[in-house]
C-alpha cells in the first residue's frame, strides 16, 4: 500500500500535514475550494483532519478572530467538531466564546447563507470580553499544541485514514 508506506517512512511532527494533503484533494472540487458535499463522503476522522488543517493554518496565522471573520468562518462548524474530536478543549472554547462576538460585529462573513441557529447556541463569556481577546496566546496553542493533538488523534485513527 504506497500510502501506508509513505505514512511509515514519514516524521511524526509531519503526519499532519502529509494527511491533511493527501485529504485535501478529496474535499475539494477544485484546489482550496471546498465542497461541503464531497467532504461530508469523508469517513469522520478524515473529514476532521481537512477541516482541523484548514483552521490550523488560518488560525496559526491569522487567529480566530480572522478565521470568524473571513470566507472560513463558513467552516465553523466543522472546525469546532473536529476540535472536540482531537481534544482540543482550550482551542474549542475560544472558538466558542468568539463566535458571539463575530455576530454581533455584523461583519461576519458566515451571516449570510449559514444556519445561524447553530451560531447563536454560543453565549459571550466573561473569560474573553472581546473578539480580540480569544487571540491571547493563540501561536503556542495552534502550532505545537494542536499539532501534537492531531498527531496523535491520527495515531488512535490510523486504521481508518492510512488504509
């Protein structure tokens, strides 16, 4: 099997990248254009390693107050249930408490054309006042931290996305 032995002779610190790639082709229609219906075909944890890459990325960069701005805000949704698969509870809750932030800015980009019913479940929290304030810290938690995550959600997942 070439992909099981690409996965074996691949560094762990990489196993992240290499899937989400290998992945990505797969949930796109054409490349980085994601189509939510090729996607939701993905086995679960497939589909949580394509959506945990694309806000890695943007987050890592950018933070969350961007990712909930912009065009990936459209991808909240998977983003946050492929944070709560890996266990990424810290990245989770900021992604949470950002959310009502972002719709009461009126300039999110996922208020219009996505269910906000599934937006508007979040409530503010005292811990993060501001859409601002969830990016406190955000480098350390997006680069090592959830990559580490992914790694070894990848690790217990295995069977599944390197068969």
């Amino acid at each position: 099997n070439p992909m099981l032995d690409k996965f074996a002779s691949t560094e762990r610190d990489l196993w992240f990248q290499e899937l989400a790639e290998h992945i990505r082709p797969q949930a796109e229609a054409q490349p980085y254009v994601t189509d939510l219906a090729r996607a939701d075909e993905l086995p679960q944890q497939a589909r949580a390693l394509y959506f945990l890459w694309m806000f890695y990325a943007e987050v890592g960069g950018n933070g969350i107050e961007v990712y909930l701005l912009e065009q990936e805000g459209h991808f909240t949704r998977q983003a946050h249930e492929a944070l709560r698969l890996v266990g990424a509870s810290e990245l989770l809750a900021r992604l949470e408490a950002g959310i009502p932030h972002a719709l009461a800015s009126g300039n999110a980009e996922f208020s219009t054309g996505s269910d906000l019913a599934w937006f508007r479940q979040f409530q503010p929290t005292p811990k993060f006042p501001t859409l601002q304030s969830v990016d406190a810290d955000i480098d350390e938690l997006v680069g090592d931290d959830l990559r580490e995550k992914a790694n070894a959600f990848i690790e217990a997942q295995r069977g599944v996305l390197v068969a």
